[in-house]
C-alpha cells in the first residue's frame, strides 16, 4: 500500500490528467484509439455521439433534447440541466428548438428524471436525423509545405437533427424547417454546433437573433455572496468562425458567445443567481437577416472544447490540437522577407536574395509605395511582372492592403451609434458602394496578379453602422453579420485559391493563416540586446493557445518607429551575431518573423550566416513547428528555454536553450519529456552533432540534462 501511494505521487501531474483506469491512453499523445461515432439504441429513443473523449447523449423523444455531455476519460459530466438544442427570435418573437422541459432540480440531472420530462408545446418538433461525415466548410488550396498528417476536413461523424414548427404554430413560421448540425471529430475532445432554416411557406421571415447553443454548465466555481472568483466561466473553450477584433479567441469571440446566469437554477449557491455558468452561443446584435420563401439561413459555426484538466500547458495544448484538425492551414509556416521598397531593382534583388538564403516569400510591406487598390492597368503589369519572375525563382510573392483604421469619407465610414466609436478610431462600412468596390479590386487583382499573398491589415474589428443608405446593409441590426460575412466569403475564397493571409486577427476559422504573436510594436525601437530578450518572451507568451506557426514575430533590418541604430541591424555584417540571434530566437522556436528592410544580406558572410540558419529549420521543420511545451521564460537572468513534442514523427522533441548572459552557462536542466510519448529511454543529440547518448526517464517522465549554452548563445538538442 505504502509503494502504490509513493507511486501515484511520482505522476506528473502538471501534465497528465486523472485518467480512468479503463481508457486507452491518453489522447494528446496516441489520439489514435478515440474515433466518432453515431449510435442510436436498439428503442431508437436514444443516440449518442462518442469519440472516447467527449460524449453527447440525446433523447429523440418526446422531443429532442441533450441528456448528457460527458468526458469519459474523467468521468466528468459537463452539463447539470437539459435546454433547447437552440433558441430563434423570428418576427419580434422567441422560438426554442427542441429541448425538453420539467427538471426538477438544475443542479443535476438524476436518470430516472429523464423519462418524466416533457416536450415544450411552444417548441419546434423533432421530425428525423440524418447520419453523415463531416464536410469541407471552405476548401483548401494545398500548394506550400504544411503539416504532415494533416486531413481535410478532418474525419469523424456528423449529425443533422430536423424539426418542424409546432402543430398550432403561427402561420408565419408553421412552414420552416430547422436542422440542427454537429459534428465530432477523431482524436480530439470538441465538436461543432450550427444551424439551418429553410423558408418553405410563401412569405419571408426575418431571423432577428439566434442562440445556437444553451448549455446548461457545471459551475466552476460556487460563491454565495457578491462574486468574485464566482466570476470564472466553467473550464470550456469557445471558438466560432464569427470571431474578429482581437489576436487571440478571446477577445475575438466575445461578440459570438457569453456566459451568462441561468435564471432557471433556482438551487444554486451563489444568493443572487448570477453564477456564470449558461453557455449562450450566438451574436450579440443581429443578424436580422430576412429569409426569403424556398432560401435557406446558414448560422455561424461554432466549435467546443470541454478541458480534461485545469493545467495551463495541457489545456493549451487541446486548443492547439483543435487548430490544427478544425483549420490545418494555419500549419502553412513559410519563412517571409517584408520589403520596405517596390521599385523594380530592389524587388529583382529581394527576390534573388530570398532564393539565395532559403526564403519562400517576399511581400511588398507597407512603406514599400505599391498600392494593390490603383486599378491603373500599369499596377497590375507591374504586379505580373514580379509574380512572373518570383515563380522562376521558386518564390511566392504578394502584398499590403489596410482596411480598417482609415477614414474614406463620401459618406462611406461607419456610423457609430451614439457614444460608441469605431474601433480603429476610424473604419469604413465594408457594405458602403465603397466597401463593395474595395472587394471586388481585391478578388480581381488576385486574380490576375499572379500574387500569392496578402496581408490584410486593420481587418474588419466587428464595427457596427447605422447608416440606412449603404447598399449592402439596411441599419444597424444588420449592418454586422453583413459586414462580417463579406470579409468571411473573402478569406474562404482566399484560401481556396492557395493565397497565404497574413491578418493580424483571429479570422483562422474563416481561412486566415497566420496573425500577430503578441507585441508591441514600439519595443523594436528599443536597443538589439532588449529586444533579443523581449523576442522570446513574446513567443513563450503567444504560444499557449497559438501553434508557432499561427504567430508573427518582428525583425527590423532597418529603423522602425524610431531607436535609430541601437535598434536596427542595419548593416547587417556590422551586426552579424545579433542578426543571428534574432534568427535563431525564432526559427528554433519555430515562428517566423516579418524581416524587415531592403535586403536579407549585404555580404556573402551574411548571406552564409541566414543560409546556415534557414537549412538548420528545414532539417527540422516538422518538429520545430510542432508543439510547444513551456520551460523557462526569458528573464535576462538565466537559461530560458522551450521543448517541441510531436509523438507521431522520428524527432520526438527538440529542446532549444537560450542563454541571455555574458558568459558560458552550464547546468543540468530538469526536462519533462511526457508528450513526446517516450516512456523509458531518450536518445539526446546536441548542437555538436556527436553520436549522442541515452538518458532514462524517470517515472515522472523528467531527464536530468546536462547543458552547456555558449554567452549570448542557443543550443538545441535533439529528443528520439
């Protein structure tokens, strides 16, 4: 007894969750056993949905309704309480689908109550289901290095859910039809939710609000007076593809779901009711879209990650795993020079340098004087000509377009509601006549620039607008889910076409590629040494949520927002181990930077040094743009590092170790090597390349590493 308590204590707990005895392992490491399935039961009163990770149970009568929403490998349910599988505001009045109603208790839900629930007379009917596999929402054009394994759309099962309008249903709805979508995907624990109405009867209706999902959650935290810490949300993440003004999904979701107080749990601790713990997905103004007789509405999508565990690193790492099965472009990691000029001498020899040195792209920066939005026929050959000579040289080319944060005037800016302002300070109506314009330059110069990047700056932050006189929206109800949905069907066709987006927002779920990691943008005037450290610490920040290749990070060849030449690198030989610093700051985490300036070298010993360092990438490419697990953070103080992990490749980890000092450091670093799945023995190759060695693991799955890290150097060490 005394050997198995000592031996649950070795667990890494940090790490790993409270798996069940009975369960294969875990997910994060093998996600191999846990495949979706449909089953309905043998009374066809029940059907679940299952992947081993996350269970949704549903009753299909006397209306449909989720019963339960489980983690199996925990044991743990997610909800307390049954509610509408959604709920529609149509014509000025509210309309749950589906549900059942007659808990006795929302605290819980006990078996034997489900049998007695009843089905809501107001409430759309269940008619059928149908069972399929999940399709592609936006296609993707595979045409650069991404990740391998990669699958799309990512396999598992889907269900429809339909319904009909109650029998004694106003005529103004007595003929739609409602499906209610889910899907649930291989060897993650989430899955998505969304709807659709179709208008069969002979007027249109309008849909003036819409929750796609209401959750009724286990609370996280209880508090019986003024809350506190009863303030935190239950431990679900939360992603839509209605997301936008904000770098992380956060921030970007916010106008998509809430978690609000659930007036029905009448037995909850807290003494006011207001525990955060009803999950509410759906736009906080509008849509109020209008469905026409025969046309079909198509919500957004959202997706749900219930957390196995409350660990920083574990959760993060669910989130990561998600991006990569639910939007795997974002996995599309090429190394990107920003060019600070477009006159045809500097662009000829950026694109020769990026060739020289192992660069895959070259983007006209802003600064650099092109201008995709000039319709002059000389833009658009001058543009051909690069694309032309760019593809010769192996390498992608593209541009800068700001949308957002400028003022356009004609009466084509947003109109704020009164006291409210746009986000930016300043933002156009994206359904203004010039909004409409804008677009379509966008879609017609991709079209025949032969440019194969874009990045999108200031994109659309969710701005509001109560002009009633610009064609494309009608006031302010609508003027957001319009707007939204003209930048969405963009970026879908963006990534359909294979052109990398580079937004500074979280628009990955509608087909962006790749936004800002996380700074700010006056610290690149601060002197090179401060903005070495500052480098990594952004990045040992950015990547909790982010997959290195999701974030941009920032080197300025040249002065940026002032710092003068204590900041810039420029020359570049003069400053040739700073240069390489900054390389290796992000290539050996596996993040690439906007270089930005005139030229990637000025010598052939520069040209040499960024060809070392890009070749070094390439050779570990897959696990430098793996995941990511959190060491030491750079303080300037010490050794900071961060290990890579990816079961599934040869390289199983990569260990990459900075040392901010002005002095060799060598010590013995503590390293948990549980998520690259190894379980005995490690082969640790280090920067010299020698014949290695093998270290045991202990059972908390930690080596003792011994390290030496050369002053104001980085060393790495390979993990099979």
């Amino acid at each position: 007894m005394r050997f198995f308590l000592a031996a649950l204590l070795l667990i890494p707990c940090a790490l790993a969750p409270a798996l069940r005895a009975d369960t294969p392992a875990d997910w994060l490491i093998d996600p191999s056993p846990y495949k979706a399935t449909a089953t309905l039961s043998q009374d066809s009163r029940t059907l679940t949905l299952s992947n081993g990770l996350i269970r949704r149970t549903f009753r299909l009568g006397p209306n449909a309704a989720t019963v339960g929403l489980d983690l199996p490998t925990t044991g743990q349910s997610v909800i307390r309480g049954v509610k509408p599988e959604a709920m529609l505001g149509i014509n000025g009045k509210l309309h749950p689908v589906g549900g059942l109603i007659g808990q006795p208790n929302l605290a819980f839900l006990r078996p034997e109550w489900i049998d007695q629930l009843r089905a809501d007379p107001a409430a759309f009917r269940f008619t059928g289901h149908t069972i399929g596999k999940p399709a592609e929402r936006l296609a993707w054009k595979k045409v650069r290095h991404h990740a391998k394994g990669t699958q799309w759309p990512p396999p598992g099962v889907a269900l429809r859910l339909d319904f009909s309008a109650p029998p004694d249903a106003p005529t103004d709805i007595a003929k739609l039809k409602v499906s209610i979508h889910y899907e649930l995907y291989d060897g993650v624990p989430c899955y998505s939710k969304w709807f659709t109405i179709t208008n069969a009867g002979e007027k249109p209706v309008r849909l003036d609000r819409f929750s796609s999902e209401i959750l009724a959650a286990v609370e996280r935290v209880s508090e019986v007076d003024e809350l506190t810490d009863g303030l935190i949300p239950p431990n679900i993440h939360i992603e839509t593809d209605m997301a936008f003004g904000g770098m992380l999904a956060s921030g970007a979701n916010r106008r998509s779901f809430r978690w609000l107080p659930d007036p029905e749990f009448q037995s909850q601790v807290n003494y006011e009711k207001k525990t955060p713990c009803l999950l509410d997905i759906g736009p906080d103004l509008g849509p109020a879209q209008d469905i026409p007789s025969g046309d079909t509405f198509e919500s957004f999508r959202a997706w749900v990650i219930p957390h196995d565990g409350t660990d920083r690193e574990r959760c993060g790492l669910a989130v990561r795993r998600v991006y990569r099965a639910i939007c795997p472009w974002v996995t599309e990691n090429p190394l990107m020079m920003h060019l600070v000029d477009s006159s045809e001498r500097a662009v000829m020899n950026a694109i020769d340098q990026c060739a020289a040195v192992g660069f895959e792209m070259l983007i006209l920066s802003f600064g650099s004087g092109f201008d995709m939005e000039n319709t002059s026929p000389a833009t658009l050959a001058k543009a051909q000509k690069f694309s032309a000579y760019a593809k010769s040289k192996g390498i992608e080319i593209g541009s800068y377009s700001l949308l957002a944060s400028r003022k356009v005037g004609g009466g084509n800016d947003v109109v704020m509601p009164p006291g409210a302002k746009p986000a930016f300070g300043n933002s156009p109506c994206l359904q203004s006549a010039w909004g409409q314009n804008y677009f379509k330059r966008l879609y017609q110069f991709h079209r025949q620039s032969g440019f194969t990047l874009l990045e999108h700056d200031g994109s659309y932050p969710g701005d509001v607008c109560a002009c009633e006189t610009h064609p494309g929206h009608k006031g302010l109800a609508d003027s957001r889910w319009n707007q939204w949905r003209e930048i969405r069907d963009f970026y879908k066709w963006c990534r359909a076409e294979g052109i990398f987006l580079n937004v500074p927002d979280h628009y990955f779920l509608s087909g962006s590629n790749k936004t800002g990691m996380g700074y700010r943008e006056v610290n690149w005037s601060l002197p090179r040494e401060q903005q070495v450290i500052h480098t990594r610490q952004n990045i040992f920040d950015g990547t909790w949520q982010k997959t290195p290749a999701m974030g941009w990070m920032f080197v300025p060849l040249t002065e940026y927002q002032g710092g003068g030449a204590a900041a810039t690198i420029e020359p570049l030989d003069k400053h040739l181990d700073h240069y390489a610093r900054m390389l290796d700051c992000n290539l050996a985490l596996g993040v690439q930077a906007c270089y930005r300036g005139p030229r990637l070298f000025d010598t052939d010993r520069t040209r040499d040094m960024v060809a070392s360092k890009v070749a070094w990438f390439k050779a570990h490419r897959d696990i430098l743009e793996s995941d990511l697990i959190h060491g030491r953070r750079a303080d300037a103080r010490d050794l900071d590092w961060m290990l890579h992990v990816n079961p599934a490749l040869k390289e199983k980890g990569l260990l990459a170790v900075f040392n901010p000092l002005n002095q060799a450091v060598t010590k013995t670093l503590a390293v948990n090597l549980y998520y690259t799945g190894l379980t005995d023995t490690a082969k640790i190759t280090g920067t010299d390349g020698g014949p290695g060695q093998a270290l045991k693991l202990k059972r908390d799955y930690t080596i003792d590493l011994p390290v030496t890290v050369p002053a104001q150097g980085m060393a790495w060490w390979v993990i099979e």
